[in-house]
C-alpha cells in the first residue's frame, strides 16, 4: 500500500550491493546480550545476534573485513550526556557488562574497537580500516536498532558506503521502534535486507573472486 512518502518518491532507488563488502558488529556486549544486566537479553537482539553469527561464520571463511565494537568508558566523565541509568552505571572498562559476546567475537580475526558514541564510525578509524579494505558496501548488524544501528548507518551512508541492513541480524528491546527505523531508513539511506539475501550475495562475491 502506498503511502505519501512513497508518493514523494522515498524509498524508489535502491542501494544495491556492491564490488566488497565489510560487516559492522555493534555492540553485542554482554550488557546486551546476557539477562542478568539490566538492559540483557531482549529477544530481539537475542535473535539478531544468533542470525548475526551465522553471517560472521560465512563471512570469516570468505576473508570478509569485520569491525566489532563495544561502548565502555573509563568513568561518567569522559561519557557523553547519556540518559540511560543502566549505561552509566555498568559500561565501564571494569565491568563485565561491556565484554563482547564470544558467539559474535573472534579477536584475531576482527579490528576491535571501543566506541564512545552511538555509531560504530565515531572517531573509531572503521572507516580507515575499510578504506584500506576497499569496500564499498557495508553491511550493518548488531543492536539497538533506534540507537546505535540507526546512528551507524546514517554514518555509513554519510562515507559514501552501500549499506545494507539486514533485518533479522540488527534488534531492539521493542519491535515496534525496530520496524519504525528500518522503515525510515530504508526510505532514505539503506536496503533493507535480510540474512539469507546477504548469505547469497557473500557466496557470490566469494565465487567470483575465488575464480
């Protein structure tokens, strides 16, 4: 059904995929991912991170560039205004909460960093690493969906990166913010994709330069 952004012409171009990909992993640390921090375990992301190993899986054994990030901080000092009670009080260097979830972190495979802001790119050096890489199309996973996701694909549609989100591998503590930024993301910066359509496009990739 249409609707007046389409009307508008939102949403007509795709992005397309396109000659290298390089994966972003945002913020699958276990004060996400384990239950028994305050803001651990939303099904969602619990899904998003299964969905998301899956894709690391495929994308490790094609020599895929993976960036993998937590947030941590050395104090409330050095943090941004956040307004969450839970970040402030446990994403500290010291706390378990901020560790990466071994199901989605390889360490000597992936460049690490530790951001400071809500996008994997903030003053990290990903997009040098990518440069470096020569890819063009990014492919974006990790959690929350109206947070971090929304905040790194606008910067990587900002560097001038294809960037593709797939649906099943990105989640959030609600599921009606998850569709409402996919949405609006999808109207203007990125496809909206999901984790078999990106399998299909690494085998391709890896096919033709394995040629």
């Amino acid at each position: 059904m249409s609707d007046d952004y389409q009307n508008r012409s939102y949403g007509e171009i795709p992005v397309g995929f396109g000659r290298k990909p390089g994966i972003v992993v945002v913020d699958f640390q276990k004060g996400f991912t384990d239950p028994q921090y305050p803001l651990g375990g939303a099904p969602l992301v619990m899904r998003a991170l299964e969905n998301t190993a899956t894709l690391l899986e495929v994308a490790r054994r094609y020599n895929v560039p993976v960036a993998n990030c937590n947030t941590a901080y050395m104090n409330e000092r050095e943090m941004p205004y956040w307004k969450i009670t839970a970040v402030r009080e446990t994403f500290l260097h010291d706390h378990p909460s901020v560790a990466h979830d071994p199901r989605i972190y390889n360490a000597s495979y992936d460049l690490t960093v530790c951001k400071k802001g809500p996008s994997i790119f903030f003053n990290t050096g990903v997009s040098d690493y990518f440069t470096k890489e020569r890819v063009d199309t990014v492919i974006v996973t990790g959690c929350n969906t109206s947070g971090c996701i929304r905040a790194t694909s606008v910067d990587s549609f900002s560097y001038r990166y294809r960037t593709i989100v797939p649906e099943d591998c990105v989640g959030d503590i609600e599921e009606q913010p998850h569709r409402d930024n996919l949405r609006d993301l999808g109207r203007r910066y990125v496809d909206v994709s999901d984790l078999k359509t990106v399998l299909a496009y690494l085998d391709e990739w890896h096919h033709q330069n394995a040629s």
